[in-house]
C-alpha cells in the first residue's frame, strides 16, 4: 500500500490489517512447520477472526484505497489453506497406514 493510500485510511484500521497480516503469516509458518493443531495455531485463529469480525464492522476493506491490501490478505489467506490442505492430506495418509497396520496386527493375532 502506498503512503498516500496509508493515510486515508483510518490508523486504527491500519493497525487491525497489520495485525491481520502479521497472525496470517504466523499461522502459514507454524503449519509449515507441521504444527497445525497446536495450541498457538487456535490462538492465533481465534485473534484473526476477532481482527476480522472488527475489520468487517469498520469496513475498511471496502474502501478503493484498500484493494492492495484486500489482495495482499487474500493471497495470505489462500496461501494459509494451501498448506493447511496438503497437512491434511498427509495426515490422511498416514492415518490410513496405522489402519492398514492395525487391521494386519488384528488379522495375524486371529490367525496364531
């Protein structure tokens, strides 16, 4: 966002995108890093829906000066499912591993 843009905006909306930005890109790196159902991730998302439900109030995505940073923030969000999507469906994998060993356990103790 350039500054003349910056400054239309209201500074306490400012600070609830650059909050909104900031849990965004922890949240990315925390799930990058395997950690998605740690505590700190809910934290982190139940602070962003807070910043959220106060941005949608003020309606400062709205505004024409805020269409850099409404793409900015949807590409973290979308960036934010990417990676959460590809944890589950190594999760999924790996569940069904354990299943597939837990069936074969329970067969092979039938049979002795």
């Amino acid at each position: 966002m350039n500054k003349k843009a910056a400054d239309m905006i209201p500074d306490e909306n400012t600070h609830l995108l650059d909050e909104l930005q900031s849990l965004l890109e922890k949240q990315i790196e925390l799930a990058r890093q395997g950690n998605p159902a740690g505590k700190q991730v809910e934290l982190l998302s139940e602070q962003a829906g807070h910043l959220v439900g106060k941005i949608a109030q003020a309606r400062t995505l709205e505004l024409p000066e805020s269409k850099n940073r409404r793409e900015q923030l949807q590409k973290l969000y979308e960036g934010l499912c990417l990676v959460l999507t590809a944890q589950k469906a190594d999760m999924t994998a790996k569940l069904s591993q354990i299943r597939k060993g837990k069936k074969t356990i329970g067969t092979y103790r039938a049979n002795i």
